[in-house]
C-alpha cells in the first residue's frame, strides 16, 4: 500500500509554480527522474531524461528524505498518464548554473553585470595596450552559459571595421586606410566522431548529443559571433551538402570545402563573407600518400588566397589555411610530415611579386599542447628533432607511450619537400635529345649527392615567422586555458596562427622582423580554464554543442 499523501498524487493534483512550470510524471522514476548528489544502485550515471527539464532539481519535501523514499519501494508506474504536479520554484535549478561565489570575475575586475558599467567602460580611453572588455557576449548573459569577453588590444578596434558606407571615412585617412576582419576558427564536433567515441561524452545527457539539438547551436554561435572568415574542422560531408553550406551562404559566406581522403565523412572548411573578401585560388591538401608508408592517414588541409575588397592603397591579399593533423599522441612522426606539407603549400600560394610573403594565417585542431616540439616549431620556425622522441612531438601525453626516436630525416625524399619546408624543383623531364638525357642525369646525381648531405641534417625550418593569437594561460593567475573538454581530458589544441606586422605589441619576441607588412592583432574573444567549463557540466552542454571552443581574433591588415 501506498501512503496516503502519495496516493494523493493519483488524483488531478497541482500546485503551482510560478504559474506555468510543470513536470509531468509520465514515465516510471527509474526512466525520467533525477536528484543532484542522489545516484541510487540501479541508476547509470548520467540517467536519460527524456523529459525537458532541468537534472538538478531537488526532491519535493512531500515525499520526504531520500532515504524513506528509497525504502518505500514504490513505483509511479501506476500512475495515471495525466498525473502531474509543480515543483516549488526555489527547488528548480538550471543545469549548469554557478554559484554566486565561483562566479567568474573578469581579469580581476568588479561585477559588470549592469549595462550602466558597460557603458562607462567603453567610453573609457585606457593608456595601457591591454584592456579587457566588460561588456560580454549576448549569449553569456543565458543561465548555463560559459562566460567569455573580449580581449582589446587596442582601443580603436571596438567598434572599426570597413564596410561600403564609410568612405568618407577612408577618405579622411587617405593613404592611412585600414581593412579589419575576424577569424573563428571551430571544431564543430563531427556526428559520426562523436558516436564512434561516445566513452568521450558520458557526462552528457543523450538529447544534447543528437546532431537535430547540436547544429542550431552552433549556427546560432556562428551568427553571433560573425566572423569574416570562418575556419571549420570536423565538418561532416552530408551535413555539409545538405545543411551547413546552405545555411552559411544564407549569412552571406562563400564555402570552400575539402573532405577527408578515407572512410571518416568528415573535413575541413573555409568560409567567408563575400561582401569583404574575393576567392583568388582554393587549394586542397591531402596528407594520405599510398606510395609513403608513412603517409597512410587522410586527414586534410585547405589553403586560400584571399583578396580584401576594400583595400585602397594596393592589391595585397591574404592567405588563409585551415588543417585537423592526426590525433594519435604516438605518431609524431605524421603529425611533423603533414604539418610540412601544409607549410609547402602555404609557401607555393603565399609568395607575391616581390618575392616576400602576403600575410598569412593558420588555423585548426593540431593536436598538440602549447610548448610542446611541433608547437615550438611552428612559432619559432625551427626544429631540431634529434633524439626526440615520437611520443613527445605533440606532448598529448605527460607520460608518452611512443619511445621509438624519430628517424633522420623524418619522411622519404620521394614526398617532394625539403627541410625547410617547401616543395623542391623537380627537374626530371623527357628528352627527345640522348645528349640532353645524359646531361639530365649527370644533374640529378649532382642533385642527389646535395640531398643525401641534407638527410644527416635532423633541423627543419619554415619561412614563416608567426605568432600565436592566444597566450595559453590566464595573465593573473597562469591558470592553462583550454579549448576542448570532454569526459577524458581538457586541453588546448586548437590555435589561430598569424603573419605579424612590425608594430603589433600584441605579436610574441621574434615575430617583429617577420613582414615588412602583415596583420595587427586588434583583439580576440578570451578563453576559459577547466574549472569554468566543469560549471557548464563541460562539452557539449545545453548551449554549446561541440567538445571544442570557438577560437576569434580580429585583424588589421598592415601596409608594406
């Protein structure tokens, strides 16, 4: 028998709840129920919900504690479909919400939650480089939501961006003109990837997982954050065809898309907005070779050449590149090869007239931690792989399971790419003249004889001095930052990589003498810890969708 107070339940019983919130119980506990710090025996963790609410609330004092509840081994099963009742609004709480004392505080400033502060604050004129933005996202005011704010490098870049109306405003600055854009580059978790590795996301409740919940998400992330440029990973190919690219051209975007070469229907996009960039040339990079052993993973890059629309001084245009390198943390070895072949391409389709390079700027998912040797080699533009381990490329592992040394030099002379990372000249053509065939061969010896002294070299270098967008660690506290998150690990690994210009204060050491040009760093939407993302119930949540953050930096095109 059931107790009395409960048998009550059986009736058309309703209290209300702010007058319109209603739970309805229409499957037994066991399927729909769930108490915050309450996992009873025969519950898995996390429990499904098919109902939409929140997995937090509380128990109703009516049925006591949980202990008595536990004990009085009765089911709703015999409940009435149209049995319902109203939870008291203080026992509803939303999934994700944090407490008001692990509220974030921006960069150590004071609560900017009213719109009057905002407003002061961006009517201030701050002498320092470094000023953080108050004001933050629209979305983040959204219970649940992870709180980002923008970071200004400077001040000028809140609110500068060229369009078609302001050329009074061009006018005036004369040979002074300026082309600001933004960058995003997101790994928007690919459906198929994300079923193959469901152990990934076991904190996740399964509605949030279901690509019909993820993509109007992250299309609304998309339309709020706006980016001039969108560089995408893990774009799945029938999602793409049938929705994605349709619903970015809508936003005025112009889609570039590369697949990857094997069984995974997933690749890597470039998007941008037609009203501020023309396409000069699209070139796809596949990193699978079936003559290079090496070289059996089908991952894939995308390089573009970009031409601003409103530049008025010259016809400067800017290479964009977009890559996934392997994932695997114990093969170093592919990861540094198809980073070469990146590098090699960007290096065919970025040189100009004059001999240097258009500014240029690296996106994607690398695979690899900051401060780790291929990290290292793409800022520095060197390597010396000596002895290094294969495990320890990426640094994805603090205790590295690859031993094995990488091999001098690392890829065979056959792939067609130097040390320095650019594609060699092949002089091997068909003479008509034995004279001519003979004189060939005598210059491909000489050639070889240059190689084989290069392969006892173990440095690799690239051409291209860059920098990276994000510092990695939070200034005041040195707390790491990180991009992805999900129920094994949370790191960074994806990065926005750029050509600096001379005067960017934002630029790392070294990148000062890389262009007589290049790109100014004007701001970028700042990065969270862990612990931020832990108070969302990590990645994917309720509001974002993917296992990755979206990376967005705004530039400013510098004259030569």
């Amino acid at each position: 028998m059931l107790p009395r107070h409960v048998q009550r339940l059986g009736r058309d019983w309703i209290t209300h709840w702010n007058g319109s919130q209603i739970l309805a119980l229409n499957s037994p506990v066991s399927s729909c129920m769930r108490w915050a710090g309450h996992y009873p025996p025969w519950a898995s963790f996390p429990l499904p919900v098919p109902a939409d609410f929140s997995a937090n609330w509380r128990l109703p004092p009516f049925l006591g504690p949980w202990r008595q509840f536990q004990n009085s081994n009765w089911h709703l099963d015999n409940y009435t479909q149209s049995c319902c009742f109203h939870l008291p609004n203080p026992s509803m709480k939303p999934e994700g919400e944090e407490p008001l004392t692990k509220k974030r505080r921006l960069s150590g400033q004071h609560d900017t939650s009213t719109s009057e502060e905002e407003t002061n604050f961006s009517n201030e004129k701050e002498p320092s480089c470094l000023s953080v933005a108050q004001n933050e996202e629209k979305h983040s005011s959204k219970k649940g939501t992870i709180k980002r704010h923008w970071e200004y490098f400077c001040q000028q870049s809140r609110t500068m961006k060229i369009s078609e109306n302001k050329e009074s405003d061009q006018s005036n600055k004369g040979s002074e003109a300026t082309f600001d854009f933004t960058v995003m580059s997101y790994n928007i978790l690919s459906q198929n990837l994300l079923e193959d590795n469901s152990h990934l996301y076991k904190h996740c409740r399964q509605r949030l997982l279901f690509w019909t919940y993820r993509f109007p998400n992250i299309l609304q992330e998309i339309k709020q954050l706006d980016a001039d440029v969108l560089c995408l990973q893990e774009v799945q190919e029938d999602h793409y065809r049938t929705e994605i690219k349709s619903s970015l051209e809508s936003l005025g975007y112009h889609c570039e898309y590369k697949m990857r070469t094997g069984r995974k229907p997933d690749g890597c996009a470039i998007c941008f907005k037609t009203s501020k960039f023309s396409l000069i040339s699209s070139n796809p990079v596949e990193f699978f070779r079936r003559d290079i052993p090496l070289l059996d993973r089908d991952n894939v890059g995308l390089v573009l050449l970009l031409q601003p629309r409103f530049h008025c001084k010259t016809n400067a245009a800017i290479c964009v590149a977009n890559t996934h390198l392997l994932y695997n943390p114990r093969r170093g070895d592919i990861k540094l090869t198809q980073l070469a072949m990146l590098l090699a391409e960007i290096a065919s389709v970025a040189p100009q007239k004059d001999g240097s390079f258009c500014p240029i700027i690296i996106c994607g998912d690398f695979n690899s931690v900051p401060g780790s040797p291929l990290y290292r080699f793409i800022k520095e533009g060197k390597l010396n792989y000596e002895g290094l381990a294969i495990g320890k490329v990426s640094g994805q592992e603090q205790f590295p399971r690859g031993q094995r040394i990488l091999s001098i030099p690392i890829w065979p002379k056959k792939l067609g790419i130097s040390q320095n990372c650019v594609y060699e000249i092949k002089q091997q053509q068909k003479e008509e003249n034995a004279g001519e065939k003979l004189e060939a061969a005598k210059l491909d010896n000489t050639q070889e004889i240059v190689v084989a002294s290069e392969k006892l070299s173990s440095k690799l270098q690239h051409h291209f001095k860059l920098s990276s967008v994000y510092s990695h660690y939070l200034p005041e506290t040195g707390v790491p930052e990180v991009t992805t998150c999900h129920s094994r690990s949370a790191v960074t690994v994806d990065y926005i990589f750029y050509s600096a210009a001379n005067d960017d204060t934002a630029a790392q050491p070294g990148a000062e003498d890389s262009f007589h040009g290049g790109l100014k760093l004007l701001g970028r939407l700042a990065l969270v810890t862990e612990k931020d993302l832990w108070t969302v119930n990590g990645l994917p949540n309720e509001n974002n969708s993917s296992d990755h953050l979206p990376l967005l930096a705004e530039f400013r095109l510098i004259e030569r």
